[in-house]
C-alpha cells in the first residue's frame, strides 16, 4: 500500500504585464488563457454579471416607468492606428462608440460586450493599458462590460489589437427617433467644434507625424442625450457623425427622409488648429471624423431651446444652431460659404483617412 | 487662420463682386480659362460663380496633374507594380485614376500591388532606405511645381547612391498645355471656344515666373492675369481681365504677386534643368499628342530612370468612347454636356479622369456645383 501524499498546488507564474507579450496559448482555450482572463480582463472589467463566467451573462432588464421598454442593440468594430492617440486609444474609443450609438437612438445604455482579437507578439503592457482604459470609460459611463470574448492570431495577420463592443440600451415606449423622420424647416444643431478625432488620430500618423495641440474629442454622449430628450423638445433624429463627418451622417439623414438641408458655414464650429491642419493636408473638415459630438435635428420651434440645453452641459459648450432643412426632390446638403456662394456638401469619395476608428 | 481668412473674407468678396458688376459691359460676353485645376477646385468650393454677372463665364481648362494623364502612362505604373513587383510610390490623387482593364492603382494594390501613397519626395527616398532589398519607384506627376522636388530627390538618391530607388517621370509643361489650347481650331479658326484671356497659374507661376506667358499675350493677343488659388485672388484676377478686355489691352499681369515674380524661382529651375530634359513628344489626356510638352531625365541620371531600368515601352490606349474627358480638358465641352456625367461617371467610380482629383472639372462640378442644374432655388 502506498502512502497517500498531499497533491501540491501547482505555482502558476503571474503574467509579466511589463515585458510578457500575447502568444498563441493565450487565444487557445487552456489555462494562458484562463489566466489572462482573470489577470487582466475580470481584473480591470469584473462586475457582477462578467463575474457569472458563463458562456453568456444574464441580466436584468430595467422598466421604465413600469413598463418593460424596447431593447436597443448596436454593434462596432474598432480597428484604430495608431492604437494610442492624444485624447484616447482604442480602448475608451471601443466603449464610447458603442454607447454612443445606442444613446443616439434615445435609449439608456445598459450593457457592453467585448471582443478582442489579439496579435500574436502584442506587449501585454500595452493590452493591460487598453483594457484599463475601457474600465475607466465604462466605469465612468455607468455602462459595464458584461461578457466578452479573446482569439489570438499568429503574428502578421492582424495589426496589434481589434476590438469589436456590442452595446445593449432600453428605449421607452412612444420615443421614436429616426434618419426618415427630418422635415422641411427643421432646424440642425451641433454640440461642438467638428474634426478634432479625425486630426487628432492624423498628427500621429507615423508618415505624417506633425504637432498639432488637439486632442481626440471621444466621449459618451448618453449623458447630454438624456439632458436633450428630458426638455421635451420635438427631437426628429439623432446621430454621431463619425467617418465622413457632418457630411456623410446629413447626407445620410437627407436621402433617408427625403428632404434637403441648407447649412451656413459660418455658423459650423471649428477650431483653428483643426481648420488649419485640414488646410495643409487638403481635407475638408466637414466629412472629417468625431467621437463625441452630436447632431441633433429638431422641430423649428425648439431649436433655441436645445441649443440652450446643450451649451449648459460640458460636452455642449460648443454648439451651434448650423442650418435647416429644406425641401428638395435632389435631397442635397448644401452650404452657404462664408465667402458669399453655394455649394453641395456631398458625401466624401473614397477614404480620405483609413482606419479611423 | 492667419494669411488664408484674410483672402477668403466675404465682404471684400461683395465689394469686388461690385466692382465687376459694375465694370462689365452691355451686351458683351467674357469667356476666361482658369488654366489650374487649383482655381476650378476654388470656383466650385466657394460658389464664385454665385458672385459673377451672367455675362462672365468661367472655362474649366486642363491644368489639374491627374486629369491630363493619359491610360498608358498609368498603366505602366501598375505594371510596374503587378508584373515587376516594385514599391510603387505616389501622390493620393495618382491611385483613382482609370487605366486599362478596369484597373486603377487604388485595385492593383487590393490585387497585391504594394503601392504607397506619399506626400513627398522625401517620403519616397525614405521608403527606399527603409527597403535596400525592393525596388522602388516613385511615380511622378504634376506641372511644374512638382518638377523640383523629384529633381531634388533623384539628386539625393545619386549623393546617397541609393540604387534601388527609381523615377517614372511624367512630369508636364504649362506653357505647352496653354499654346495647344491657343493652336487648336475651336479656338483659332472656329470660334467655337471663346476665351477672352486667361487667369494664369499660382503655384507653377512661383516657379517659372510670369515670363514665359508673355509670349502667349503677345502673339495671340489674350490678356494673362496670374492669380492665387485662394477665392478673393481669383475674384480680383476676373476684375483686372475684366478691365484689360474693355481697354483692349492683351498684357501679362500678375495678382498674385506675394509669390510670383517674373523671373521665377531660377534656383529650382537650375535643378529640373540639371536633371531633366525636353521630351521630343508626350501623350496628354484630352490634348493628344503634344510635340516638346514634357520632361524626361537626362542620360546622366538614367540609372534613376524607371523607364530605362525596367526597359518600359509607352502603349497609347484611347479613352473610354462616351467620355468627354477629352473636349472638357479643351475647354470645348462643359462636365454637363457629357451623356454619362453623373450618371455612369461619379466620383465613386469615375470613367475619365476629370472625375478623379478634386481638382478636376467633373470632380469640382459634381461635388460642389452640380445642384446649379437642377435649376430650382431654394433657400
């Protein structure tokens, strides 16, 4: 008979977060991925739900005013370079977009998910960055990450990090905010200067690198939402205008309800540092992209009311009342110039800036 | 922004706007050629038009880099880039450019070209260093405000010895463009071109200086007034053509003369003369073939000559039949009057090159303009 020894604890060697870099065994299922699990994402993310470790994490669903509300749903993928830029990384960039998107449908953003496709070699240093950085915006949007998922490919098939967020938000019942609802002679706002995110992302560019004291505009706007559709006001259509810029999200909204829009370029908020990198580099700032800014439309009559509500929110300070829609069979965005013409604002051809966001 | 607000201020515009009103005659009609695609890209951007009597009218000409550039030099490009498997180096607007076989570079990269979009010469050079194992060729195009910078880097690449970095020189000659427009019957013998003067050239003027259009005021008898890219020179330019018509005066004038003098810039006209050379012939989009309208380099720098190294033959391939991209360059043809404007030609998939750059007469009049055809008004 042998005698029965004691099964030693295995010593599991904590992750190096300062010079340990991903590796395959990382996305494989086993315990590498396990540990980094624990050791990084539930570290920074851990809530109640992530905290299940189930396949899926259940949750509750808020009523609104005792009733059960609608869910709201959105999804997007952030392939970001460089992946650290002034203003953010991919990281806050992951949680704001997402919940921005949800937010501009009129919803509550309740819950995030998160997937993560890692490259082979990637410095875990700079992953533990990123990952701290979507803790602090989740954290500090009230939204937390509630199931997420990692896969690692091999080294040279993908580019450092790309991070997919799947957001989910509670629409009360009656609000219906939508792209097909503008009319003719409503008005359209803005919360703030346009193309900070697009020049922010540019001066950092390693072909292009120029100093420019701009910072990424990245932010969730639930917040300001909430404060717009708690006024009342006759709220037609709401929407981040990202890639493309102001230009591509009117043109959008345009050709959705049907109607034109007539903007005063005078009125559209730009700082100089932004108008004058768009002018060496040859871009026009309006189809450059933001990651926190809003463009509101509304009825006429309570234009100056939102306009109000937005500059006494921080995010708002900045906006502007910069046209209004008009009927138009073309469905054209145009742009009175401070010169004194008329011009279409049409939608940007190709991609004057890939992998913006 | 400091030296660009001041020239883009609406109430001078209104003044000036005024002034030409005021100065224009009854009855009496004036065609002007902005010969850049620089000052197309500015009339369209601010409205300008909206500013001018009917009576002026503004004729598109053919000096935007890419539009004049014909298929086969594009298509030597992409082979270059598909056959040889070159670094293929260029300026952004080069890549949407139709060539044969529904290719551009822009789909010759997603077919593994490995194409890159540069924004200087210096970039190119670098790329070179960065690469010893590749080959790398810089396309270049343009007028003569890129000539210089290629000239430099190819003398950099012989100071460093860089062997592996090359040149496909397709640079072009303003001069050569404004005489072939002057030349051609539309103009000369038919009348069917009216153009009352020219508003001159900005940025390849600081290079070649007002001196070689004198010719052209001379010996055509069309006044020239040199002007800046920003709206308010092209406005006051419009004004001093304006008034050498009514005075009967045919004279080289410069508006632009913060930057232009009649000299030039004699340093960077050293330098493109020290590396290039006059080519006997070159295909342009749109003007055909024009005897002496380009650039080639010279026998010393040949190791830097893509098209010696790579033993590359020049392949003439016709436009796309129902593309006006031709007359529009000539100034013959508005981007309006051709049938597949807008329709099968956009920006998103041009069939001629006046489509591609923003600097392109289709281009400008699609992305900015093109609501002036619908003919309602509604503010």
């Amino acid at each position: 008979m042998g005698e029965v020894r004691e099964i030693r604890s295995a010593y599991v060697r904590p992750l190096d977060l300062k010079h340990g870099r991903v590796d395959l065994t990382h996305g494989s299922g086993g315990r590498a991925m396990v540990q980094l699990i624990a050791e990084l994402f539930a570290r920074h993310l851990g809530n109640e739900y992530l905290g299940q470790g189930n396949d899926g994490a259940v949750l509750p669903v808020p009523s609104i005013a005792g009733k059960p509300g609608r869910l709201v749903m959105s999804t997007d993928c952030h392939v970001v370079s460089p992946l650290f830029f002034p203003g953010g990384d991919i990281g806050s960039l992951s949680v704001h977009g997402t919940i921005n998107d949800v937010a501009v449908m009129g919803a509550t953003p309740l819950y995030l998910a998160a997937g993560f496709i890692l490259e082979e070699g990637f410095a875990l240093n700079d992953l533990a960055r990123i990952v701290e950085s979507m803790a602090n915006a989740a954290r500090a949007a009230g939204v937390p990450v509630v199931t997420g998922d990692t896969k690692v490919v091999e080294r040279g098939k993908g580019d450092g990090v790309f991070i997919t967020t799947t957001g989910v938000g509670v629409l009360p019942d009656g609000l219906q905010l939508g792209g097909s609802r503008a009319r003719p002679g409503d008005r359209v706002l803005v919360s703030g200067s346009l193309g900070d995110h697009g020049v922010a992302i540019m001066s950092k560019r390693e072909n292009l690198s120029f100093d420019a004291a701009i910072e990424s505009d990245s932010a969730a706007l639930h917040g300001l939402i909430a404060a717009l559709l708690a006024t009342g006001a006759d709220i037609r259509c709401l929407r981040d205008p990202t890639r493309g810029g102001l230009a591509a999200t009117l043109n959008e909204i345009a050709s959705q309800s049907g109607v034109g829009m007539m903007l005063h370029e005078k009125a559209i908020p730009l700082k100089p540092v932004v108008a004058a990198a768009c002018e060496f580099l040859g871009l026009d700032p309006l189809c450059v992209a933001n990651e926190g800014k809003l463009i509101a439309i509304c009825a006429a009559a309570d234009g100056e009311r939102l306009l109000a509500t937005m500059h006494a929110h921080p995010l708002g300070r900045d906006a502007a009342l910069i046209g209004e829609v008009i009927d138009d069979a073309h469905h054209f965005v145009q742009l009175t110039t401070a010169f004194g013409g008329r011009r279409i604002v049409d939608w940007l051809v190709g991609d004057q800036l890939p992998r913006i966001c | 922004m400091k030296f660009i607000d001041e020239f883009r201020d609406g109430e001078l515009a209104q003044t000036l706007a005024g002034k030409i009103s005021a100065l224009v005659e009854p009855f009496r009609r004036y065609s002007f050629m902005e010969f850049c695609g620089g000052h197309t890209h500015a009339i369209s951007r601010y409205g300008l038009s909206d500013l001018l009597p009917d009576s002026v009218r503004l004729v598109h000409g053919p000096g935007c880099p890419v539009c004049v550039l014909p298929i086969g030099r594009v298509d030597m490009a992409i082979n270059l880039a598909l056959q040889q498997q070159v670094i293929l180096c260029t300026y952004g607007d080069t890549l949407r450019v139709p060539a044969s076989d529904g290719l551009s570079l822009m789909k010759a990269k997603a077919r593994g070209g490995d194409i890159r979009m540069v924004y200087s010469t210096l970039d190119a050079l670098q790329i070179a260093r960065d690469n010893p194992q590749r080959e790398v060729v810089f396309f270049a195009i343009g007028f003569e405000t890129t000539t210089p910078p290629t000239a430099l880097a190819i003398q950099q690449a012989q100071r460093e010895q860089l062997g592996n970095f090359s040149v496909l020189c397709c640079h072009v000659l303003t001069p050569a463009a404004i005489g072939t427009i002057l030349e051609s019957p539309e103009v000369r013998q038919w009348g069917s071109v009216p153009i009352d003067g020219f508003i001159g050239p900005a940025h390849v003027s600081t290079v070649i200086g007002s001196r070689p259009y004198e010719f052209f005021a001379e010996e055509y008898r069309k006044p020239v007034v040199i002007a800046g890219f920003e709206p308010l020179d092209v406005m006051q330019a419009i004004l001093m053509l304006v008034r050498q018509v009514n005075e009967g005066r045919a004279e080289v004038e410069n508006e632009f003369s913060r930057a232009v003098t009649r000299e030039g810039n004699l340093k960077a006209q050293d330098r493109v003369a020290e590396v290039f050379e006059l080519r006997r012939e070159f295909e342009w989009r749109g003007l055909s073939v024009v005897p002496y309208s380009a650039l080639r380099i010279r026998r010393n720098y040949a190791q830097f000559d893509a098209e010696r190294r790579f033993k590359l033959d020049y392949r003439s391939v016709p436009d796309n039949k129902a593309c006006e991209c031709g007359a529009i360059l000539r100034g013959v043809k508005r981007p309006q009057d051709c049938k597949i404007f807008g329709t099968v030609c956009t920006p998103e998939n041009p069939v001629g090159s006046c489509m591609v750059s923003s600097e392109g007469a289709c281009a400008a009049h699609y992305s900015y303009g093109r609501f002036r055809e619908t003919g309602q008004v509604s503010v």
